[in-house]
C-alpha cells in the first residue's frame, strides 16, 4: 500500500497541530503549512498575498513527489476574545 501525501494547512498549533501529529503516527507523508516556517516540514505561506497559495500547492507537490493525495483545509485566522 502506498503511503499517502497529506498537506495540511494551518498546521501550528491548535487542531492543526494535532491532526498533523495524529496522521505522522499513522505514518502518513505529511506537509504542514503555516504562516511562518516552524520547522523543516512547514510550508510557509501567508494567506494574505494573493499568490500565498498557488506557492504553497506548487512546494507541497514537490514535497510530496509531485502528488498531494489530500488536503486538510484547516487554516484560519485567530482573533482573541475575551469572555468577559
């Protein structure tokens, strides 16, 4: 059986984070992204340039040989709200 490619976006922390952490257990190939590189199997790409995610795709394909097999669409903006 051949190993999957996963890309994952917004992949620092939070959900992101455990999904990515989950899926390489499994022994998925697995490429994170993230608005800032934090470490050598991120992607940074932030999604506020236009062109974030057509370079994001293109360093996922060559990450993965050339195939992505799926995308976890998990990016997002964080904003803090107070509860109070």
């Amino acid at each position: 059986m051949e190993i999957p490619a996963i890309l994952v976006t917004g992949s620092s922390r939070g959900i992101g984070a455990a999904i990515v952490q989950g899926l390489r257990k499994r022994g998925a190939t697995v490429i994170g992204h993230a608005t800032r590189a934090i470490d050598s199997d991120t992607i940074a790409a932030d999604f506020a340039d236009p062109g974030a995610a057509r370079l994001l795709w293109d360093q996922a394909l060559a990450a993965g040989d050339g195939k992505i097999d799926v995308l976890v669409n998990n990016a997002g903006l964080f904003a803090a709200s107070p509860i109070g």
